[in-house]
C-alpha cells in the first residue's frame, strides 16, 4: 500500500478577534492534517470556527484578527527533483502568500459566487488573469487554457462563455466559473467553503460531482466546509466536528456516520431531515453556542449536554482514542475509562442503521 503523503499540518492553532464587545477566541488549539488526494470536511453550527481555520490556510484573516499561537506546515513536491519541501504559511510575509500560496498551491471555492467575481470583467479574463500572473503565461496560452477548464467543469459553447459577464449567467453556472478561477493554477489542495448553499438540489449534486471528477483528475486535496452532513456523507474521507473554536471528533466518514461518540455529533446527525421520520418536527440541539468574549471553563458543550458529568463544568477534556480505531478520536469525558457508559439515543442508532442498510 502506498505510504500517504500529508499536505498540510495543523497544530496547536489559536486565533482570536478583537471586537467591541471584547476578545473573541475564535479558534481554540485546532489540529488538523490533509493528506494528497484526500478529502476532509468541517462540520458544526454557524460560528464554530470552519472557515476562519480555511481563511488562516490561505492568509486572509479580517484585519482584527490575530493569530495568537501554532503553526501550518505545507509540504509539497518539487516537479523537477520530486524533493519534498515544507514551509510554516504563518510565517510567511503577504507578499510570499500572494505570489506563491494562494491560488497556485491552495485555491479557496467561496460560497456566494457573485462576492469572487469581479461584475466589470468577463468570465474569460478572471480565468486568464490568475495563469498570466502566476506562471507569466502569454495571452494566448491563458485563453486556451481557460477554455479547457471551462469545458472542464462541464460549461458548454465555452469560446462564446469566454467574453460573458457574471451577471449573464445561471447562479450554478456562477459557481462552476468559480471553480475554473481555482484550479486556473494547477493547485494541489482546494478549499470549498460552502461551495453549494445557494444553489437548488440537482445543480448541487452536479457540482459536488463535479469537484469530484476534478479531484480524480488532478489527484487534488480537498477541504470542504459545510453545515450540511448530507453534502459530506457524498464527497468525505475524513469528518472533523467543530465545536466553540475547538476539533471535538474527528475519523473517517464511517466512523462519523455509524459509530459517533461525542453527544454534540449525535445532535448534529439528530438535526438532519429525513424523510422517512415519524416526527412531525425536526430535532434541534438545545441551548445556544458559548460566548467565546469569556472565558470557557470545563467543556464548552457542557450546558447543552443533558449527558455531561460534574468533571465537564470543570475541567476541558482531552482528546480520546476511540478503542481499536487508529483514527477515531473523540475530546469528551464519556471516553474515560471511568466514566458511566452513555449509549447514543436510541432513535438515532435506529436511523444510522437504516443509513448503512440504504449506503447513505
């Protein structure tokens, strides 16, 4: 089996936001890895810190943001001598991310299309830009190349799409333009935030379809960034759950889907419709996130955990190996061998175990 090659390395990240109503810990102490050609994705509720940990990737943080500790190591392969190089991208200088990370080693896919395209420009110069700059490319090069990549992602009559503007074009056509303008580069990781919320269902499916077809081509890494867990059960290898700034379970998709541990992962995949339910209303989690001006003491998920032991008010858990799993880990006190065995909600277990017979 071939040994896997890490891309990124998160460790130890912290980032807070200075606000009017004071400190914000926006992120609180993120580990995170990505490795060649695989996906990961980050779930948890508006707020949780998802896109601000992409937005650190790629160093574009709001101008009150700071971040306070950690590192974000990047490894890729040099073409010519197939030598491996790392560099911390916190490290760098703005100038050094502009011309050499962003967009042509990472490429970010936001999730309002009409807030990455410039309305004055045509959809053929906001592809071609990016290789002109990056590589030096001439425009005839440029102009080739982006007709390829919009026939690429699936774009028909390409040359004629080529001298549209944005506003001319479909909301699903919007975001394919978006996804051209990303992998304009070459890069080798693709971060999608959001890339599907504004669209309808059937140009959705297209589009994560899409992303993986692109991926399989190019042998891409790919981080996705959603709320929506039935987007991840399509396109994920790995699941990380956020929670109040913090990484509180992490394993592969399986592990996620059929064997969560965290009480917080339970009310996630409580919370997604499902056709089939017997109840007349959708779960919800109860309660509201913390409020990260102050300072959390214990488990920030403790108040709404009707699960939670008096150690949770007290004192932050550490992140659990799940028991013959070399991936599953878990930040919850339910995992020490100490304490009572919780089972998940019965309901829950139900409707996980209709979605391994169904193959989600």
């Amino acid at each position: 089996m071939k040994e896997r090659q890490r891309i990124l390395k998160i460790r130890n990240l912290n980032i807070s936001f200075k606000t009017d109503s004071g400190k914000v810990s926006a992120i609180r102490g993120v580990n995170l890895d990505l490795y060649k050609g695989e996906t990961i994705a980050i779930v948890g509720e508006s707020g949780s810190g998802k896109s601000v940990t992409t937005k650190a990737i790629m160093g574009i943080l709001s101008k009150n943001g700071t971040i306070d500790s950690g590192s974000i190591e990047y490894t890729w392969e040099d073409e010519q001598t197939k030598e491996l190089h790392s560099v911390d991208l916190l490290q760098l200088k703005e100038a050094q991310m502009q011309k050499e990370i962003r967009g042509r080693k990472i490429a970010m896919v936001f999730q309002d299309p009409m807030t990455s395209l410039n309305p004055t420009m045509t959809i053929g110069k906001q592809i071609m830009e990016p290789m002109m700059y990056h590589y030096g490319k001439t425009k005839q090069e440029a102009y080739a190349q982006a007709v390829e990549l919009l026939e690429l992602v699936g774009i028909t009559d390409a040359k004629k799409r080529m001298k549209n503007y944005p506003h001319q074009l479909s909301g699903g056509m919007r975001q394919r333009i978006v996804i051209a303008i990303a992998l304009s580069c070459d890069p080798y990781v693709l971060i999608c935030d959001e890339p599907t919320t504004a669209l309808d269902v059937t140009i959705q499916a297209k589009i994560l379809e899409l992303i993986q077809e692109i991926q399989k081509k190019k042998n891409l890494s790919v981080i996705y960034i959603t709320h929506d867990l039935g987007v991840v059960a399509k396109v994920a290898d790995f699941v990380n759950v956020m929670y109040a700034g913090k990484i509180i379970e992490t394993g592969t998709i399986d592990e996620i889907f059929y064997d969560p541990r965290h009480p917080y992962t339970w009310g996630l995949l409580s919370a997604m419709p499902d056709l089939d339910t017997d109840d007349d209303e959708l779960y919800t989690i109860p309660g509201t996130p913390p409020n990260l001006t102050q300072r959390i003491e214990g488990d920030a998920f403790a108040p709404r955990n009707k699960y939670a032991l008096k150690i949770d008010f007290r004192k932050e858990p550490p992140m659990f190996d799940v028991p013959g799993s070399s991936s599953h880990k878990v930040a919850s006190w339910l995992m020490h061998e100490n304490a009572p065995h919780v089972e998940m909600p019965a309901a829950l277990r139900k409707r996980l175990e209709k979605m391994r017979k169904g193959g989600m």
